[in-house]
C-alpha cells in the first residue's frame, strides 16, 4: 500500500472525502458488490433468469456478471467482516435499453416486480423486482 493510501484509510471518512476531492484519488467506475444470501442455488437462478452470466463459483460463493460489472454472492455466514443482515440497505441499479420489454421478460421469467414501470425521478421509467433475499434491483431506462 503507498504512503498516501495509509495516510487516507487512517483518517476518518470526512477528511477522507475532502481529501478525495482535493485531487488526492480518482474513482472511474463501480466494478461490483458482496452481498450474503441465504440459499445460493436460488440466488444464482434468480440472476441467471434476468440475464447475468455466472462465472467463478464454489460451495461457499459465486459471482455473476453483466457486462463488466459483478456482484459477489456469499453463503450466510461466509463474509469474514462480520454479519450482514440478509437482504438490508442495498438497491441495485441495472440500466436497460427497453423498461417495458425488460418488464414483460422479468414477468415471463416468474418474478414479481413492486410495480409497473413508472416516472424515475430525473426522467425516464423504473421498476422494482426484489431478488430470493430481498435485495432490490432497480431496472430503469434513461434517455
């Protein structure tokens, strides 16, 4: 790790961001997200279903990928920075070309949205389909 990086990850988050901003670091992009689940099975054929392509996967984990971007499912229990209470505090943010055909393809595949596809604040249409341990997916369409 360089000396800057130890110098950022022992300030507080604050000064952290502030120095972030100052030119410090530059993010480019969100590559995924962890999640823990219950049942990994009915997890990966949930994602599977709405269009992800499952890569490396073991007893304990799998990931499935759209694009480049990829989430990492782990079995309850297998994060080692302690627990993570199933389903809580993530929506995910999947950007579609068409949100109606998206809409009738996640009915066909069995699933249940929140609701029809509505006004997504900023412009276009969104809609909500929770996946097996309750994490939201938000698929939208944005000109």
């Amino acid at each position: 790790m360089s000396e800057e990086m130890k110098i950022f990850t022992a300030l507080p988050s604050s000064h952290f961001r502030a120095a972030v901003r100052q030119g410090g670091m530059k993010l480019n992009s969100v590559s995924g997200l962890t999640c823990e689940v219950a049942d990994l099975d009915r997890t990966v054929a949930f994602y599977e279903s709405i269009g992800f392509r499952v890569g490396k996967r073991d007893e304990a984990q799998a990931t499935c990928y759209v694009n480049w971007f990829w989430i990492t499912f782990l079995a309850t229990g297998a994060a080692a920075d302690g627990p993570v209470a199933v389903g809580q505090g993530r929506d995910v943010h999947l950007k579609v070309d068409d949100i109606d055909e998206a809409y009738r393809e996640v009915l066909a595949a069995g699933h249940k949205p929140e609701g029809e596809p509505g006004a997504r604040r900023g412009g276009g249409k969104e809609f909500v389909v929770a996946d097996p341990d309750g994490y939201r997916l938000v698929l939208f369409y944005k000109k």
